[in-house]
C-alpha cells in the first residue's frame, strides 16, 4: 500500500483508500498480499488486524470527525482511545449516559450499537454517519482529546478565575482508563467502605520509607531545588554557544552568558571575551584571571567530630553544628526497616501487581496511539532523535575514547616524541621508545587484537579480569603513561586525547557526558593534583561535566600501609573540600574545578561477598582492620560528610553536590535499599528485577537509573534479560549511557551506538528514544539555564506544562500519559495510608462523581505526604502548585520556601523550584492530608482477602473495624479470631 499523504493515499488500482470498506476484499489487495494458504498456515487469519487495516481505520475515523465535528483537513486525525466513557456535562438525573468503550475496534463498534465485526471491509459497520449513538460519542471523546493537547497553554494549570482543571476534559485518558477500577453504571467509584484492611498496612508501609527517602533528601540538599547553580543568575563560564537560530527570539543576541549584575566587568576595567568555534581550539576561551578575585574566608568553622563526621559550626565558641545528620545506628535502623518491608510478603505482592498492571498500561497506550504519537512528533519542525540533546549520564573518564582512537594516538606519539622521557621506574628515567622496547613492541606491531582491551566473552562474570583490560596491552606502565592524570608527564598525554574526545563531542553538538574521574582517598594531595590537571590543561566545555569516583579500596591502602584507619580515607577524600569552602583562595583551582563537579561516584565490584564480622559496625576510627568496610558502611558516611559540605556550601552560595554511585550491578540487593535512601541516582539498578517493592519506590519518586546494557551484557547479564525495557515501559526513570566506551564499544560515538542496539534488540519507536533522550537531560546535573534552553523554559515542571515538543520531540501525548500515570499511583497510596478519620464525608454528588472527573484539577495531584513545616507553617495542595515558577533570582533567595511534594511530582528532571534554608534542620511529622482531592483507585489487584472474596461483611462491620484499629498488628474476624498478621 503507497504512504499515507494528507489521509488519504491512492492504491495501484486507482481506488482511494477511503472507499476500500465497499470494495471486495480481492479486488482492494495487491498481489503481494493476497491469500496463501499451507497446510499449516492461514495467511488471511494471521492479517485480520495488519497494519493495512489499522491505517484504513485511522483514515475512515478521520473522514468521520471532519464530516461529524468540522475539523481542520490539515490536523493529525484523532483515535478514540478511552477504555472508560467520560461523563459529559449533563443535567442532575440524566441517566441516558453511554455504555463503556472498549479498546478494540470490534468492541467499540458493538458498544455504540454496531454490528460486531472482525473485518473493516463491513459495510453496515462502516455506515456511521447517520447514527446519533455514534455522533455522541465521538464528540466527547475528540473534545477531551482536543483539550489535552492544548494542557501546554496553560502553563499554571489551575487559576482562581477559571474552573478547576479537571481530568475529564483535558486528560487522554480517565484516570480508570484500562485499571482495576470498579466497572459499575458509567464507572462510578464505589463507596469508602469497600477498601481492604490488608492494603491500608500495606500503603502506610510504602508511605512511611518514602517519607524515610525524603528526610534524607532534604538533610543533604540533594532535592532539586537546593542547588544554587540552578538560580538564572549562575554565572556559566566559559559560556556556551548562541543558538544558532532560534524562531522565538527569546534572549538577545548578547545575552548568551549569564553573569550576575555585581560581577559584570566595569567599564573602567573592560573585558575582552575570547570566543572560539565549537570542536576547535579547546578551552582556549578560558582564563583564569577572569574567575578573580574569589570569593573571601567564611566566619563559619568545621572539625572532625567522634563519629569521624565532619561538622560545621557558626563560630568558635558555637557547639551547635549547622545541620544534624543521623547517626550511624539510625541510618542503620532505616535500612533495617526498608529491607524488612521489601521481604514482606503482602507488600511484595502488591508492588509486583502495580508495576505489571503499569506496564500492561503503556503496552496499551501504544496500541492506541501510537499512530498519533508518530503524527505529532511528525509536525515538528527540524527536530527529530538525532538533534535532541542527549546526555551519556554515566562515563568513566579513563576509558571516554574507542580502542581505535586510542591506538592511534599511541601510535601518533610513538611516530612524533619517541625520546620524550614519559616515566621514572627502578631508579631511571625511561623514554617513550625505550618503554616498548622493554615490552619488545614497536608501533607497527600495535592493533587492536594486540591492545586487548575490549571486554569479550573471557570478562563475564570476572570483574577481576575486566580491570585488567584497562592496561594496554596488558601492561600497567602503558596505562601509567597513556591513561593516569598524576604521573611522570603530569597527566599530559591523557589530556590531548580527553581534548580530542570533547573535539568530537562538540562537533556533535547535541551529545553531552558526565565523566566520573578518580579521586582515591590516599592522600589529601590528590584533590589539588586533580584540580591543577584540570585547570592547567584547560579542559573546560559546555558539553562536559564531572563527578568524582571514589573506588572503595579500603582494604588495599591499609594493606600496603597506607592508611592506618578508614578514618584516614575520610580525612583525605573531604577534609580538601572543607577547606576550600572555608576559604577559596586557600585552593583557588580546586575551586574553580568543583564549580563544574556535580556529585560523587562510589566504584568498585558489588559482587564482592561482604563479611560481617560485627554486631554492630565500629566508628571509621576504630575500623583498623584490613576488612573492606561494607557497601552501605561507605555510602552512610560519603552522605553524611557530603551532606554537612553541602549546607556550608549552600549559605555561601557555592553549588552543591549529589550522590550518584554504582548500585545494583551485582551483589547483594541490599546496595539497592542503601542507594533509594541515601543517594539521588544510581548507575545500573539491574538487580531492581528481583526486589518488586524497590522497584516499585524507585518508581515513585522518580530516582534516576542510569544503565547500561552494553556493559551488563558482557559483565554480569546478557543483552536479552536485561530489565531495562521493562523498566522503561513501566515508566521508571531510566536513561542510557555507554559506561566503558574503551571497553564495550567499537564506534565514533559510543551513546549513539548504545541507543542504536537498544533501539534494534527492543524495537524502540523515535519517540521512545527521545523519552530517553530526555530523561537523560532531567537527571543529568548541567544547570537549569542550559537544561532551559535545550528542553524549553519551563523544563522544570511536570507533565505536559513541562514539555516543549518543538525541543524534546517528545509528544504532549506520551507525557499526558506518564505524568497522569504516575500521578494515579501517587493518589493510591496517599489514599489508603491515610487514617480514615481524615477523610472528608462522601455528599451524593461525590458518590455520582465518574471516574474520569473525580481527579479535580492539577493543584490536587500534588500529593503533600511529606513536609518538612510545622503544621501551622505549611501550605495546601492548591497553595503549592499555584507557586510553582520558574526559580529563584539569585543563590539567597534559594532558602524561602518549603517542599511539601515528593520531588518527582514537582519535576522530572530534578530541576528546580526555590529551595529551602529550613531544610537543614531535621524534618518534622508530616502533617495531615486531606483525602478526595486526588485520583482514586479500588480493587486493586491482587491483595484481596479471602474474606473479602467470599462476601464477608468485615469491612461494613463498624465494630470489626474498631477491633482492627485497637490492634493494628492483627485483623479479626466476627468471631474474634485472628485471621491475618502484618
């Protein structure tokens, strides 16, 4: 069949595809499609849905909404896609409502009083435009569908001088759409009185680590409103390119750096800027005279205090620390009460149910819609996946370039400076040619078979031997010369290929990475060689940021006499960054270089078994042993010294980091428990697939995931089992990276050949990989100016007021879809955890009240389960959504307001909001909800009691449910008999 131009398209036979319903079924098919049978293969059964017939309905449905609603010609034709009905306006006791739609044709054919069929080629089926069943019906649905694509016009989605928004309007689909939603008349909710006693322990439970996640949060500043670089009043230098073009004229042409007013260079003293083309002359536009003078001491005080934790304090004679962070025992506690709950078997369940029931969900969304999504992402002009910003959100730096790239630079350098002495070994200097000759190689004998250091069939399962394949030719002294930032040559060689890395990079222009480099915790020195290496050497981008690694090496520095405690490892990984807080110009490039550091990394391979050879887990000063303190032990006390850094950094208005480790790669998946409480993202989180409740909050707040298949396939799982799809589908925050390009990949541009295999092995569409082209963005830590001008200016907000289709290519349809979708999860939990004597009594219009308007308005479907506020200080739903704009001017004004919200229902990117200065003190109890204001759900599937199956009336018992409150521990039957432990 031709393409599809403008609706219509023409066959070979000159009959137009509209009237293809009234043509007999041999005459309309082309040769290549007719009929052959076999004996074990009905060719015309296996077409009865084809593509051909779906994009025959797609035609005809659009010839009926131009003939029944007057549509534009020139728009994308709109399917009908709700599997509930929306109740439209009515007078009260209007009971002529419709029956439910179904999501396949035959179904909604029969439900509007149609002929059932399997063919389209029905004439009677297809003569629907004189039927008023059907005329109804397509009205309600194309004005919903009509007013959902129009939710980006308004961007504050509620307003006090219009009605609230309401889902059954302005939604794709009701918020029962395809759920375990009681199916009575016209999808009525049902009454309170049904909810399972079993599920309420069950949400409380939930709802408790989430609220555990997020004092956490709050305590170290990782929320996305804490970070002062995300003010537009950063200064971002060197400054990235102008827009080439740019349709909306949004900034002046002179406005491409942002430079607060006080630091603008006077006129007396004028500033010439060097500008240079992307891809040539690298960090050639930076100086360092330009970041002078910086900024003077701090009044403030730090010092190590006896949990090996280093504290800040007001002054000398305050012995108050600015921020308490929980103790060891009680981090402890909390991880403790995760991992039970994540083992409980109801609670298990329960999260496995949702995420398959959330999957199942986008697996129909794509049925229904997925035409629509590739018409709207069609309309956008210039844009399409390979010119939407993409961010490698996980990167080791040592291993950024191709084994191709880094033979012929080696192989360069053998040809051009064979007598520059590179090393000092066994009490001589060693030139570059003497150093091969010892290995008895020349530079002809160099390939990549002799580099061997692609990661093949002998790594799997051997992390031992994948560490080697970081040494050229299987020689360390290689590596020493061609790959470490702090030896004989101070690292040069390994900066001219990180410069011809970001060469390529900027070339792009539209790939952007994170590069995690290693800082070991030897030695205190090593944060001042990094910063130098980095300054020195010039390597700054707008494509390029860093984290820090930290390999968890304990046992190898205490064995080789290095370190006399692990207390000795924390003195030395922050003890420089206190000081360079306290007082910049004591380490002036260190602190030029942590304006461009995002976070920490935790390194090293999970699958190590971890000896507990303690009750109870020591302080770091009296851990002398040569054990390896355990994967939580490390991740505790990096967030607890990070997040004592990052409130000092905050007042002075220096930007904060964020914990992003290696979790879930391999190991125990108990390193995932320790990541969801104290770490804002992870890398990898393959291991998600075997615990359902981790995965299941992972979801709901919305914590980044970044994973690499490439990687796993040839480590620890293969290509196919992996659970990134699934992942994806279910909605999680995922995005891809590349990991180990040096190792696993063969191409130029490494991310791009990751999304290519994702995109050919899991048959991902466009719009698919510009989600996760997205999600890359909104975890990535690059400043909200630049996440602004590559997502859109309100990038920061949820849903679809969020999106900017024109830069992302994401369609308005599939984030509708993941914002409502999340947004009913949230409403589910938030409902049955909450104590029933705070519910609002139920009027008969409320119980009247359908489904799909039973939402309210956007201002409800933030839901307010955690609150650092005193009751009397904190805002309602409607008060915090009405405030959400763009961020705040300047760093100061980033500690004026409070968040009530999980962090991913205000942003999916983590970008920000105001942040808030009252966060630095513990967090109090949360305060009351008030419930009806959001999505509701019943009949969840599974976690149905027994009783509850064969008709017990416990739940109507009001004496019953006394029993059950008085005890919350056990649930009783009429009789008094325990029937159930939670």
């Amino acid at each position: 069949m031709n393409p599809v131009e403008d609706g219509t398209a023409t066959l070979e036979d000159g009959v137009e595809d509209n009237d293809v319903a009234f043509v007999s079924s041999d005459e309309e098919m082309l040769p290549r499609d007719r009929q052959r049978r076999t004996h074990s293969y009905n060719y015309a059964y296996e077409k009865s849905m084809s593509l051909a017939e779906a994009k025959l309905f797609y035609q005809r449905h659009q010839e009926a909404s131009r003939a029944h609603e007057g549509a534009d010609p020139s728009r994308s034709p709109i399917l009908s896609h709700h599997s509930v009905p929306v109740k439209t306006a009515t007078t009260a006791g209007t009971d002529d409502a419709l029956s439910s739609m179904a999501a396949s044709v035959g179904s909604l054919k029969s439900s509007a009083g149609f002929t059932s069929s399997t063919s389209i080629h029905d004439p009677a089926a297809a003569d629907t435009s004189n039927n008023p069943a059907y005329a109804r019906m397509h009205e309600s649905l194309q004005a919903a569908d009509q007013s959902a694509r129009n939710q980006v016009l308004q961007p504050g989605l509620t307003s006090s001088e219009t009605a609230p928004y309401s889902f059954a309007s302005h939604s794709i689909y009701g918020v029962g759409a395809g759920i375990a939603v009681h199916h009575g008349m016209e999808g009525y909710l049902p009454s309170d009185d049904a909810v399972n006693a079993e599920l309420e322990i069950v949400c409380r439970k939930i709802r408790n680590i989430l609220e555990q996640r997020n004092k956490y949060m709050q305590l170290s500043l990782q929320g996305p409103d804490c970070n002062p670089k995300d003010s537009p009043r950063w200064p971002i230098y060197p400054s990235p390119p102008e827009p080439v073009w740019d349709a909306e004229k949004e900034r002046p042409k002179n406005e491409d750096k942002v430079v607060p007013e006080d630091q603008e260079p006077r006129a007396s003293e004028p500033r010439t800027r060097k500008r240079r083309k992307m891809g040539q002359d690298i960090g050639e536009d930076f100086d360092m005279e330009d970041l002078l003078p910086l900024p003077g001491p701090s009044s403030s005080v730090f010092q190590l205090d006896s949990s090996s934790v280093y504290q800040v304090y007001e002054g000398e004679e305050s012995n108050r620390p600015i921020v308490q962070i929980p103790s060891l025992r009680d981090f402890y506690m909390d991880l403790d009460t995760l991992t039970e709950v994540s083992t409980d078997g109801p609670v298990k369940s329960f999260a496995f149910k949702r995420l398959s029931y959330l999957e199942g969900k986008f697996q129909l969304h794509t049925l229904l819609n997925e035409y629509q999504e590739l018409a709207d992402s069609k309309k956008v002009p210039h844009r399409d996946f390979y010119n939407v910003r993409k961010v490698d959100t996980h990167v080791h730096h040592s291993a950024c370039m191709n084994q191709k790239h880094l033979l012929r630079f080696i192989k360069s350098k053998m040809k051009k400076s064979p007598d520059e002495v590179v090393l000092f070994r066994d009490g001589k200097h060693l030139t570059l040619k003497e150093v091969f000759e010892s290995i008895n190689l020349t530079a002809y004998d160099l390939s990549i078979d002799t580099l061997d250091m692609h990661a093949h069939k002998d790594s799997f399962h051997r992390f031992d031997k994948f560490n080697l394949k970081y040494n050229p030719v299987g020689e360390s002294r290689l590596r020493e010369i061609f790959l470490k930032t702090d030896n004989f040559i101070q690292g040069r060689y390994l900066a001219e290929i990180t410069k011809e890395v970001i060469s390529d990079l900027e070339s792009s222009k539209y790939q952007m990475v994170e590069w995690r480099i290693s800082i070991y915790g030897r030695s205190v020195e090593e944060w001042d060689k990094l910063a130098a290496w980095v300054v020195d050497n010039k390597l700054f981008s707008p494509n390029v940021r860093w984290l820090i690694q930290v390999p968890r090496l304990y046992d190898v520095y205490k064995s080789s006499g290095m370190v006399q405690s692990f207390e000795d490892v924390i003195k030395n990984l922050f003890q420089p960054l206190f000081e360079v807080t306290q007082d910049p110009s004591s380490h002036p490039k260190l602190h030029v270089f942590l304006q461009r550091v995002i976070g920490f990394d935790s390194v090293d391979d999970e699958s190590k078994a971890e000896r507990r050879l303690y009750k109870k887990y020591p302080i770091p000063r009296d851990w002398n042993t040569k054990q390896n303190p355990p994967y939580s032990y490390w991740i505790y006390f990096m967030f607890a010294n990070m997040a004592s850094l990052n409130c000092w950094r905050q007042r002075r208005g220096f930007n904060t980091f964020v914990l992003r480790p290696h979790c879930g790669e391999a190991g125990d998946p108990d390193h995932l428990a320790a990541g969801f409480l104290a770490c804002h993202s992870i890398s990898h989180g393959i291991h998600l697939r075997k615990v359902p409740l981790l995965q299941y909050v992972y979801y709901l707040d919305r914590i980044g995931i970044a994973m690499s298949p490439l990687s796993n396939n040839a480590l620890f799982l293969t290509y196919d089992k992996n659970p990134f799809a699934s992942f994806f589908r279910k909605g999680l925050n995922v995005s891809l990276s590349t990991d180990d390009p040096l190792q696993f990949a063969f191409t130029k541009e490494p991310l791009m050949e990751e999304y290519a295999v994702a995109a050919q092995i899991y048959k991902l569409s466009a719009v698919d990989m510009c989600e996760l082209a997205k999600n890359s963005v909104d975890q990535s830590g690059f400043e909200l100016a630049l996440k602004q001008r590559w997502l859109g200016p309100q990038c920061y907000l949820p849903g679809v007021a969020g999106n900017n289709v024109a830069k992302s290519n994401v369609p308005d349809l599939r984030e509708a879809f993941r914002h409502e979708t999340y947004l009913a999860e949230l409403s589910l939990i938030e409902r049955y955890s909450t104590p029933k004597h705070l519910f609002r009594t139920k009027t008969a219009a409320d119980r009247a009240m359908p489904v799909t308007a039973s939402i309210g308005s956007f201002s409800n479907t933030h839901i307010p389960y955690i609150t650092t506020e005193s009751p009397s200080q904190s805002k309602s739903p409607a008060t915090r959504a009405s405030s959400l704009a763009p961020p705040a001017s300047d760093p100061a004004s980033l500690s004026n307001s409070q968040t009530l919200l999980p962090e991913s229902a205000l942003s999916h990117s983590g970008s920000p909001a105001p942040a808030s200065q009252d966060l630095l003190q513990p967090s109090s109890s949360p305060i009351p909800l008030v419930a009806g204001s959001l999505p509701e759900q019943k009949i969840i599937p599974g976690l149905v009691h027994e009783r509850t199956r064969k008709g017990s009336t416990y739940s109507n018992s009001s004496t019953a449910r006394a029993d059950f409150h008085s005890s919350p521990g056990k649930q009783r039957d009429s009789d008094g008999n325990d029937y159930g432990v939670i």
